[in-house]
C-alpha cells in the first residue's frame, strides 16, 4: 500500500513540475513585461503616459473570415479591429499610415501579426480605411488611446 502512495505522490508532483516548467517557458517566450514584444518590438513610453509604436503594418482577411479570434470574437472584414502581440484586448490604438498620413482608431481583439517586423495586423476594413488594402504592408505609427 505503501508503493502505491508513494508513487502517486511522484505522479502529482511530476505533474506540479510539468505545469509550473510550461507556464515558465510561456512567461519566458513572450515576456513578463508587457512592453517587448516576442520579435523586441517596444513601446515607447511619451512622458504624457501614452504608448507609441512605428513599424510595420499588415492586414487579414479572405481565410479569417468568420473564424474566432484570440478574444472568442468571430472575425467580420468589415470590423475595425486589429491583432496586437501584447496589447490587452479592447484597447484602442490610433493608427497612422506613415505614406500618405491617413488615421483609423482600431480595437484589438486578436493576437499576432506572427511574421516577424510586423507589429500590428489590421483587419480588412481598417486597411481599407487607410489606403493599405493594395500594397498589403505599409509602415505606421500607433498611439495607445
């Protein structure tokens, strides 16, 4: 009887060590401190306590289209959202197209972009709204609101 407790204590705390080792690596991989990204992006800090970003912006659509976001949202084109890698969902960023200065605010409910140099992904209707839908990547400026 002995054995068998004893060896079911090794279980659960194998198990304890398997879940606090994974949750140290994710905390690892993408950071304790909000403000770097996984690819090093930062957010700069104005001294008015507002974040800013500049980098490179892409959009999705067409294959996302109704799937769930990181949020459990239902991704619409038509929305004006975005994919941020660590801002907190429903936080509102002012977007600027650096080329031709156009503005949108989004809402980010969603994670990524996953491709490195990208520091947002907008959805359809918010690239539409900045004139980026054409050339697919654009450099902008990002402002916390």
């Amino acid at each position: 009887m002995t054995r068998l407790s004893d060896t079911s204590l090794i279980r659960k705390s194998s198990r304890l060590f398997a879940v606090i080792f994974f949750g140290m690596a994710i905390v690892s991989a993408y950071g304790a401190d909000s403000r770097h990204g996984k690819n090093g992006d930062q957010l700069a800090s104005t001294g008015s306590m507002q974040d800013t970003q500049v980098g490179k912006a892409s959009w999705y659509g067409g294959r996302d289209i109704g799937r769930l976001t990181a949020s459990g949202e239902c991704y619409h084109r038509r929305d004006i959202t975005a994919a941020h890698r660590q801002l907190p969902f429903n936080t509102r960023v002012l977007v600027t197209n650096l080329r031709n200065g156009r503005q949108v605010v989004v809402r980010i409910n969603d994670r990524g972009p996953y491709i490195k140099g990208r520091i947002i992904d907008l959805s359809f209707e918010a690239a539409k709204s900045i004139g980026m839908v054409k050339s697919g990547v654009t450099s902008v400026h990002l402002r916390v609101l």
